[in-house]
C-alpha cells in the first residue's frame, strides 16, 4: 500500500485538530490488505476493520475530521490472517495530533497530582 505518508513504518502523518484527514490509498500489494486507527477518532467508513479489504491494484480515499485533543497515535494494516506479515514489513507508521493554538500544561507537582 503506498501513498505520501503510509510508505514505511518510519513515516510520522501530522495532523490538526479542527482540520480534515484525507488520503488517496493503492494497494501494491499482490494481496489484499487494509489499514485500521488507533487514538485517533475514527468514523466507522474511515477505518480498515471490518470494512472489506483493499484488492490489490485497487484504491480507495479515506477522509475525516480530527475531532481528539493532541496526543500520539498509529495505524496499521489489519488483513484477516496478515496483521502481522504487513506490520513486520512496514505497512503502518505514526500520527501525531496537535491543536493550532499552542497550550500550557501544568508542571506535575505533588499537590496537583492526586487532586
């Protein structure tokens, strides 16, 4: 499966909250395959599983809001009985989700922590 950012597991894909997520996916692949979130708020249409797979030489564009605070996520193929064959071999990678406006947290301190 290739795209700009779902090439290797070493890709990061940014993305802003309040801002929409869409990409246009193919699958290279000479079996089919399909792909599936995690952290990220996820419309059912939008996420590989149990959506039926991705054929190979065919594409498909998924797209949706980024609606979650920042925070880091993953996503990864999920093709019944080969999870793990395309995660071993780099169908996944990273997201980071961020808000536009920059936020302060507070230090942890012993007299926050357990309020």
């Amino acid at each position: 499966m290739a795209t700009e950012s779902y090439t290797t597991s070493g890709d990061v894909t940014r993305v802003h909250r309040g801002e929409e997520f869409r990409r246009r996916l193919r699958n290279a692949l000479d079996e089919e395959t399909n792909f599936h979130w995690h952290g990220l708020a996820v419309p059912t249409e939008a996420d590989g599983e149990p959506k039926p797979p991705l054929l190979p030489g065919r594409s498909c564009e998924i797209s949706f809001p980024i609606r979650q605070r920042a925070g880091s996520n993953w996503h990864h193929p999920h093709p019944h009985g080969a999870t793990a064959v395309h995660g071993w071999n780099g169908l996944g990678g990273a997201s980071s989700s961020r808000t536009k406006k920059k936020t302060h947290w507070a230090c942890h301190r012993a007299e926050t922590e357990f309020s």
